[in-house]
C-alpha cells in the first residue's frame, strides 16, 4: 500500500522545514510589528514566543511531579 | 399569564412524545423543537416577563433579556446539531432525554425566579442521568449513579439556599448576590457544583466519557454552560471566582495531560474552557462578562465540535486510547479537518471563534491591571495545546500510523460536525455577528496586527515545546486519580467499615445481654426459653427496659 | 338532617360494616362491602373537611351530652385533614386489594381479612375524631388488635413473629398511653381532651403531671415507630399481606402523629411542655437519628418491601423533626409530609404488590432477572420514587421545601446537615431498586414473558401517582387546610 503523501520520508522533512520557517517568521514579524506591551517587563522582543514556550514546559514538568502522585493502575478503582 | 410560549416547554413536551412518534413524525418533532424555541426567543424584541403563582409565591417562570437570549440562542443551536449527529446511532431513549436536557437548561436560563430555576435545574440532572445511562454499559450505570448522587447534592445545596435567602428578604427573583450570609454561599455551593469547580468537579471526567459517543456531545454543552450562565446572573465580579477560575484551569491541563482515554482528556478541556469564562465573571466588568458570554457561545461549539470528531473516532474505531490510535487522517478526512478546526477554535487561533471571545477576558485582566490573572490565561492558552489543542488532534490524527483504517462516519454524523466547524470558523472571522447579541456593548476590536502576531507566537511555540517535549508526554499517559477517589475508596472503605465494627458491637452486646438474661430468669424462676423465642422475649425486654430509662430520665430531667 | 350526624356516621358505618362481612362469608361480597364502606368514608371525610374549612370546629356530642360529661368527637381542620389522609388511602387500598388478596390470603379467611381491615379503619377513624382522652385508648387498642390480626395474615412465617413483637411492643406502648391518660385524671379531673386543655394551664407543674406527659409520649413515640422505638415496624410492614402494607403505610403512624401534635399542642400546650422538658430538643434528635439509621438499613436491605419500610422510619423521621422544632413552619412541613408521604408510601407499596402479585417475590435478586415485563408498574414506581427523592413537579418536593424552609428558619443547622445527608441516602436506596428495575442483565431466561399487572390494580396505583404529581402542583387544597390547622394550634 502507498503511504500517504504526507507520510512519505521526503514530505516529512519538508514539513519539518516549513514549520520550522513558521516559527522564525513569526518571530521576525515582531520586528516589523510592535507587539503592546501590558504590563512592565513583558515588551521585550519575543516575550510571547518564549513565555509559550516555557509555560507549555513548566505545566508538562509540573505534570511530571503531580503524576507520580495521582497516577493510578487501570481499573484501580470502580 | 404569557405573551411568548415557553421555549423550554417546546422542547421538553417534544422530548416526552418523542417515544411515541415514528418514523418522519419523529424526526420532524425532533428537528422542529429547537428550531420553534430559536424564533420564539428572536421574533420577540426587548424583554419578556411571564408569572403564576405556586406554593404562595410569585414566579417569573419567564425572563427573557439580551444574556438569556444569547444562551437559548446556542442551545438550541446545539440541540439541533447534537440531534443532528445522534438520530440515526442513538436509542429513543437518549434522544428523548438530550431533548428534555436541552429544555431543561433552556428553562434556567429564562428563569426570573430562582425557584423556577431550581425546578429545570433538577430536571436538567435527571435528564443528563439518563443521557448517560444511555450509554448502555455497566460502567455508565455506575457512573450515572455517582454523577446524579453528585448533582441531587448540589440540588439540595442550591434548595437550601434559596430557601434561607427566601427567608431573609422574603423575595425569590434571580438577581447579583454578594457571598455575604449563608443562603448566598450554598446557592454559590450549588451552582460551581455544576460548573465543575475542584473538589466537586470529579463527576464530570467520571461520568462524560462513559455516555454514548453522542450522549457526550450535549453533555458537554448544557449543564457546565448553564452553570456559567447562573453565576454570570448571580455572582458577577466575585473574586473568589477569579480563583476558582485559575484553579480549574491549571488543575484540568495537569490531568488532561495525564490522560490517554480521548474523551476523558476532552472532558478535562471542558473544565478547562469553563475555568476562564468563570475567571472573566470573577473580574466582573463588562467587558470582563461580554468575554464570558462570547466565551460560552463559541466553546459550547467547539467543544461539541471537538467531541463529535472524538465521538466519531471511537464509534468507527472501537478504541478510546490515544495510545491506539493514530494515523487516521488518511482514512477519516472529514472528521479530521473538523477535528483540527475544532482544535485551532479552542487554542483561540486566530480566524477561528476562540481567538475573538477568549481574548476578551484576557483583555479585561489587562484593563484591570491583574497581571497574574492576564499571566495565567496567557499560560491557559499555551496550556490548550497540550490537551485539546494539539495533543488531541495530533495523537489521533496524525503521529504514529495506527494501521487503522475506518472511514468516515455517517453521513448525519459529518453534517453535523461540517455545521459546527463552518460555524466555529463563520464566528472567528465574522466577529460582529457574535459581539452583537452579548449583553453590553462591545468596543472590542480582536483583529489587530499585534494581538494577532502576539498570539501566534504564543501558540506556535507552545507547538514547539509541545513537540519537543512528546516522548515526556507519552511517557506518562495513563489513568488518574482525581477528587472521585474519595468518594469511590476511601468513602466506601470507611463505610464498610463502620458498618461492620457497629454490627458486630451490637451482635456482641445484644447476645452478651441476652445470655446474662437467659441465666437470670432460669436461676430465679427455672424458666427456660430456647433460639428464637428467647431472642425475641429478651429484645422486647430490653426495648421496655429503654422505654422505662427514658422516661426514668425524663423524669429526673423534670424534678 | 343526615349531615349534621356526619361525624359519627364516619365512625359507625365501618363498624357495622365489620360484622356484617363475617355474616356475608363470600370473599367478592364481603370485599364489595368493604370497599362501599371505605369510599362512603372517603366522601364523608372529604365532606367534613370541606364543612370544617367554613366553620372551624364542629364539636359532635354523642347522645346529646354536653361535654365535659358526655362524650364528644371533635372536629377541626387538623384531624379533619389526617381523615382525609385515612379516608382516601383507605379507599385506594380498597380499590387495590382483591386480586392481590385472593393471591395472598386463603379464600376462607378472606371475609375475616376485610372484616379487620374494617375494624381498623374504625379505630382509625375513632383515634382521629374523639375528643375524649379514654376514648382515645379504647380505639387506638381497636385498630391495634385488628392490625396485629391483619399483619399476622402474611404469607410468610415472619409475619407470625413480626405480628407478635408489634403486638407486644403495640401494647406497651398503649399501656403507656392508658397509664399517661389516668395521671392526667388525677390531675385535672376531666377526660375530655379540650377540657383537659383548658384545666391543665391552672395546674403548676408537678410530678404526676411530668410522669402523665412522660408516660403519654413515650406510649406515642412507640405507637408511631419513633426511634429508638421504631423496631417494630420494618418486620411488620414488610411481612404484612401486601394490601396491609399499603394501608397501614400511608394511615397508622400518621394517625399517631396526630395525636402527638394533638396533646403537644393543643392539649398541653407549649408553656406546660417546655416548664417539664426539652421535648423539641429530644424530637428533634430522636428524628436526626431515625433519619439516619432509617436510611442506612434501607440501603443495606435487599427487598423491597423492607427498604420501604426502612425508608418509612426515615421518613417519621422527617415528619417529627418538623414537629420537634416547635414553629408554625415546622408543623406545617410535619403535616404536609404526613398527607405527602401518605401518598409517596401507599403509592410505592401497592407498585411492590403488584410485583409480589406478579413475580411471587420482592427480592431484588428475583427482580433482575425479570427485568423488561411490568412496564407500567415500574414506571409508577419511580415516578413514586422520584416524589420519594423530592423531585421538582411531585408532593415530595413541597414536603423537602417546607422542611427545609422549617430547619433554616430555625437555624437548627446539625437538623440541615442532617436533611440533605438524608435526601442523598433516599436516593441511594432508591437506585437500588430502580437499578434491579432496569439495568440489570437477567441473569438467566425463564422463557416465560411476566404480564402487566391487572387493571384493577394499575388503576388505584396510578391514581395515587397522578395524585402525587396533581398535589405537587396545584398546593391550594393541602396549603391553605394546613395553613389553617396550624393556625388553629395554641401556642404557636
């Protein structure tokens, strides 16, 4: 059976590529586009991109420590 | 009497001749409900007010303004694709009872009074009951016990409240109370129990994903959303909301990243996108309480979106776990492509319906200078991407090929979701359509370069960690304990427990005393009395023994 | 001139009517009897509520003897409103017992069967009308002896033992009311239940009268199932022919909390009781109790019949605790639940019967794997479980708000805590049974399709649910007799 084109090993890369020009294009946008800044601390260049950034790490890592706690073995309980 | 019929009756009168309808008469009944409640709320202009009288107290069984409207305007809206896409695969049953549900949560909204409130409001948890016994299995039965016991609680809790402020103002209207006595903290207790606010927030992850792939779908829409609703009424700009806000929002992103089971880490985006519309009536200003409004509109679309396409997956596929699946854009295009809309719609992308309600919350934190508030939704929105947002979509879609290949579902069932997702999208460019039916005036403009900009970087590289961070988050995929355990184990271990020390201790007294009786009366008067004459002699014995102390002690307490 | 002797035809029809049925012998005639004698009762009661609502009292003095001396029957619009509770079970239960009664009892006793149930309804009727506190015991003893003789017709050998405790456990308790009734004599010198009332207030509280108030109400607590004093109850309801069960749920304990609230309110007032002692306090603990404990053996239990009776000494539970607040909200809950919970219990017992009727059992077990036939029967059953658990539309929800209204009005926030526990246990039981009803796959296929209940006894079942439903929302009727009960009430 044909893999799907977007499965295909030279689209992968190319997808790769694409999403990686996304992030930096973004990123050069705000050059060009002054992102307001709301609170004192927050206007400096990329603050958005690196404040998603870590927060998505912090709540996995957070998730991480909170999972050793709560996880539980399937049909633990009911 | 009334000038408008009621739309809550419409539906819940349709919802109960339902079982008795064939055929086409059956679906026109089911169809043409939530479309009669839709005129009926937009034919008439302004405000309507309806009264009777029951129990000696003056009702406003109708109230119908500018905020109920919006929500009678997405309910019925939902009732409509929900029956859409459940018709042809659910059970009479289901369909009967989401179409009670539905009107149930039509009635609260309209509800002038509290007391007409409270009525669909127990409707509406015994309604979503049977939504989820419909599920058909052991565990829905089980769930569905667990999750009416849940919200016959938050009945009581509501009833008790309205009564004591029934007491202290002698009035019953629904109108904005301050959490300053005890009738409003347990109407307060009543309403977050249905907004799914930690610790009371378990029976919603419990008892969602064990309905039927449709059933869930409406679940997801009315009860946490009327909730919404009650408190945006009840407790506009209570601070302790703004907490319970945050506190749902992190708490819901921590286990829907835990989870592996699709609907369940669905269920948790719900609790999720609730948190920020209460942490927007917590801020309380209008253009706070606009954005929760715009809010509840649009999620009650995506999420359903969201939920059909998972629906979708486990009806065609069987399996529940991200973990299975994988893969199947390729052979399901249609409930992908609403799936990802769906998923960009609740990650507030811009040009789709999440990016111009959300924002205005986060717009109002800003206004009001509450920078860890405006911090936390900003990491709320970062944190989407890791449940529904992109977790979600990529896991099931896309990733790892599962090597399953299911088609498409039904036809009723994609039309449904194509409904929904040109909707998210139509609200997400075309934002005046929705800013226009919110209750105060919108001056809000969500469409400029900077806010666009600054939200893209925000998501595309929350994407990246994301991505970067996948084998941590596969790793620890799996099932939870959430606050349900207490009450499932611990609760009923204690239970059990007592009741065997008390039976025993009583077992024990009762044969001790028995016995000594027993050797009394034989010494004294030779008489000898055997099994259960004996018992039922000396029980009745020591009960006139009881009488006697009691009335020994009475008369004591008298002297 | 009929009308103006409406009080004691009341008294006097069933009470011919009993022996009249043993002469009859055949079981269909004496049952056709019976049933004229209980809707006769039923309009006669309806009747006297409606002359009473106009003119308050109606004192009825037998033989033209001008109380104190003669015997009179008092009429007011309390105990005019508990009649009507009695009368019209009665006349449900009646429409329902035949068939259910020729399935349960031998053909030859059943002519002596009606004929108790005649006799029972005398003492009721008695209890409920008299004004005179002898009287009082003479009918209490009449419905007691026929009901130990009713209950002890069951099919099972349980109903032997369940008939001789609540026979010697129905004695005490009348013995003590006896007892209770002399020392107020020799108090106050006068039988006649106002009369006692008027006299009481000159005599400075001393022993004798602590003792007859003691004697009175422990005597009372037992007759009306009260924990600690409830054990008889749960056996006796659930050995009971199924037509008992239903009779006696909805009208014996009702009848006695009447007079509870009769003599704690109206006879001795709430100045003597309160110089004695801390009889709200005790109720209201004894009912938090009953409430609790009533609740937990109902979940425990494991057929129907006796999670029913477990929940009715719950429910008395509920009933006292209204009473034991001592505020007019707090009577008017207590009475309201006594006419709704009259309705819920007969309504849900006479649905069990139907399955006894049908199934031959009422064991949960039993019932799973017969789950699918008897649709309408189960349907009734939680529509009546449904007023059970207050839902919003059935009598139970008045019953919940006005109790919930009571306690908070009170601030008696244990006696809340309490409510809302209890409401969540009666939904918990409740499931149980509607869990055997409908989500349970039979365990095996007996092959043969159970049939809907017959016609005759669907019919008197789902009138009693529409009942509950029609006086869930129309509140006139109940409120305003209540309301005007209550008013009536000294010292409130």
């Amino acid at each position: 059976m044909n893999k799907h084109r977007l499965l295909r090993d030279e689209n992968q890369g190319r997808l790769k590529m694409a999403g990686i020009a996304l992030l930096v294009l973004t990123l050069v946008a705000g050059f060009f586009i002054h992102i307001h800044a709301y609170f004192p601390g927050t206007g400096f260049f990329g603050f958005q991109a690196v404040f998603g950034f870590f927060a998505c790490a912090g709540l996995v890592l957070l998730t991480r420590l909170i999972g050793l706690i709560i996880k539980r073995r399937d049909n633990d309980h009911v | 009497m009334c000038s408008l019929l009621h739309p809550a009756l419409v539906l819940i009168v349709a919802g109960l001749f339902l079982p008795l309808l064939r055929g086409v008469y059956r679906n026109l009944c089911m169809f043409i409900a939530p479309v009669i409640a839709l005129v009926l709320v937009w034919t008439v202009a302004g405000t309507v007010d309806c009264r009777m009288e029951f129990m000696g107290i003056e009702l406003q069984v109708l109230h119908l303004d500018s905020l109920s409207r919006l929500f009678v305007t997405v309910f019925s809206i939902m009732a409509f694709a929900g029956l859409l896409f459940a018709y042809r695969q659910a059970g009479t049953v289901e369909l009967s009872a989401a179409l009670v549900y539905a009107g149930a949560s039509l009635g609260v909204c309209l509800a002038g009074d509290m007391i007409t409130l409270f009525i669909f409001w127990e409707i509406m948890a015994l309604a979503s009951t049977v939504v989820i016994w419909s599920g058909g299995t052991s565990a829905s039965a089980a769930a569905g016990m667990r999750y009416v016991i849940f919200h016959l609680l938050g009945g009581v809790l509501l009833m008790a409240g309205i009564i004591a402020w029934y007491h202290d103002t002698g009035a019953v209207m629904f109108s904005a109370m301050t959490l300053d006595n005890m009738a409003t903290w347990f109407i307060f207790a009543g309403f977050m129990l249905n907004a799914a606010a930690p610790p009371l927030s378990a029976w919603l992850a419990d008892a969602y994903p064990q309905s039927s792939c449709s059933g869930m779908v409406f679940l997801s829409a009315f009860t946490t959303k009327t909730a919404v609703y009650v408190l945006m009424r009840g407790f506009p700009g209570t601070e302790l909301l703004i907490i319970f806000g945050l506190l749902m929002i992190l708490y819901s992103i921590v286990y829907a990243l835990l989870e592996n089971n699709v609907r369940r880490m669905l269920a948790y985006s719900i609790i999720n996108q609730s948190g920020i519309m209460i942490c927007g009536i917590g801020i309380g200003t209008e253009l706070a309480l606009n954005g929760a409004a715009a809010h509840a509109f649009s999620s009650v679309i995506y999420q359903a979106l969201l939920i059909m396409s998972a629906g979708s997956v486990v009806y065609m596929t069987g399996k529940r776990n991200c973990t299975d699946l994988g893969g199947l854009f390729q052979s399901m295009p249609v409930t992908a492509v609403c799936g990802i809309i769906g998923a960009l719609a609740i990650s507030s992308f811009p040009l789709a319906s999440g990016f111009v309600s959300k924002s205005m919350v986060s717009q109002a934190g800003v206004d009001n200078n509450l920078f860890l508030v405006w911090l936390a939704l900003q990491a709320a929105s970062a944190g989407v991407i890791l449940h529904a947002g992109l977790k979600f979509p990529w896991l099931v879609f896309f990733h790892r090929d599962s090597g399953l290949r299911p088609g498409d579902p039904p036809m009723n069932m994609q039309l449904a979701m194509i409904l929904f997702a040109i909707l998210c999208l139509f609200i997400g460019i075309f934002p005046g359509t929705l800013y226009v039916m919110l209750p105060y005036a919108v001056e809000y403009v969500p469409y400029t370069a900077d806010h666009v900009l600054a939200q893209l970087q925000l998501l595309l590289f929350s994407g990246l960690a994301f991505f970067l961070m996948l084998p941590w988050i596969k790793a620890n995929l799996g099932a939870t304990h959430d606050f349900d355990w207490i009450y499932r184990v611990l609760l009923n271990r204690i239970f059990c427990m007592l009741h065997n020390v008390a039976s025993t201790f009583v077992n024990r007294a009762r044969d001790l005393v028995i016995t000594m009786l027993g050797h009394v009366l034989r010494r004294l008067n030779g008489i000898v009395l055997s099994g259960q004459r004996q018992s039922l002699f000396l029980s009745n014995a020591i009960l006139l023994s009881v009488a006697f102390l009691l009335i020994f002690l009475s008369y004591a307490l008298s002297a | 001139m009929i009308t103006g002797h409406l009080p004691i035809l009341l008294l006097i029809m069933p009470l011919l009517a009993a022996p009249l049925c043993v002469l009859l012998h055949r079981d269909i005639l004496s049952w056709f009897l019976a049933l004229l004698v209980f809707l006769g009762v039923f309009a006669g009661a309806w009747a006297l509520l409606g002359s009473v609502l106009e003119i308050e009292v109606w004192r009825y003095t037998i033989g033209a003897w001008e109380s104190p001396w003669g015997i009179e029957l008092y009429v007011d619009s309390l105990n005019a409103f508990v009649l009507v509770i009695v009368a019209s079970i009665g006349a449900a239960s009646l429409l329902f017992a035949r068939q259910s009664v020729a399935s349960e009892i031998a053909a030859d006793r059943t002519y002596l069967f009606y004929s108790a149930l005649l006799l029972n309804l005398t003492g009721l009727i008695g209890v409920i009308l008299t004004g005179d506190a002898f009287n009082l015991f003479v009918f209490i003893e009449i419905s007691s002896l026929s009901g130990y003789a009713l209950i002890s017709l069951g099919r099972k050998r349980l109903a032997l033992y369940a008939a001789y405790r609540y026979l010697i456990l129905g004695t005490v308790g009348a013995t003590f009311i006896l007892i209770g009734v002399g020392l107020l004599y020799v108090v106050t010198g006068t039988l006649n239940l106002q009369d006692i009332g008027v006299r009481i207030a000159d005599v400075s509280a001393d022993r004798t009268l602590a003792t007859a108030i003691c004697f009175l109400l422990i005597g009372l607590s037992m007759k009306l199932a009260l924990f600690p004093l409830h054990v008889w109850l749960p056996a006796a309801y659930s050995a009971a022919p199924s037509v008992v069960s239903v009779f006696l749920a909805g009208t014996t304990t009702k009848v006695f909390i009447y007079v509870l609230i009769r003599y704690v309110f109206d006879i001795f007032g709430l100045d003597t009781i309160r110089g004695i002692l801390p009889l709200g306090d005790i109720l209201v603990l004894l009912s938090m109790l009953a409430i609790l404990y009533g609740s937990w053996m109902a979940i425990v239990r494991s057929s129907i019949k006796s999670i029913l009776a477990y929940s009715s000494v719950a429910q008395i539970g509920y009933m006292v605790l209204g009473i034991g607040l001592f505020t007019r909200t707090g009577l008017t809950a207590s009475i309201l639940h006594m006419f709704n919970h009259a309705l819920i219990k007969s309504a849900l017992f006479m649905a069990a019967a139907c399955l006894i009727y049908r199934l031959g059992t009422d064991r949960l077990e039993d019932l799973r794997n017969s789950s699918g036939c008897m649709p309408w029967t189960r349907a009734a059953f939680v529509l009546g479980g449904f007023s059970l658990i207050g839902v919003p539309g059935t009598v139970g929800f008045l019953s919940k708000w006005y109790l919930l209204q009571a306690t908070i009005e009170s601030g008696n926030w244990p006696a809340l805590a309490v409510m809302i526990i209890g409401s969540l246990m009666a939904v918990v039981y409740f499931w149980k049974i509607v869990e055997a009803f409908y989500f349970r796959q039979p365990a095996q296929d007996t092959g043969e399709k159970m049939t809907e209940a017959p016609l005759m006894m669907l019919a008197p079942l789902w009138l009693l649910i529409l009942a509950n439903i029609y006086f869930g929302i129309d509140t006139d009727l109940t409120l305003d007799s209540i309301t005007l009960a209550v008013s009536s009430l000294a010292g409130l």
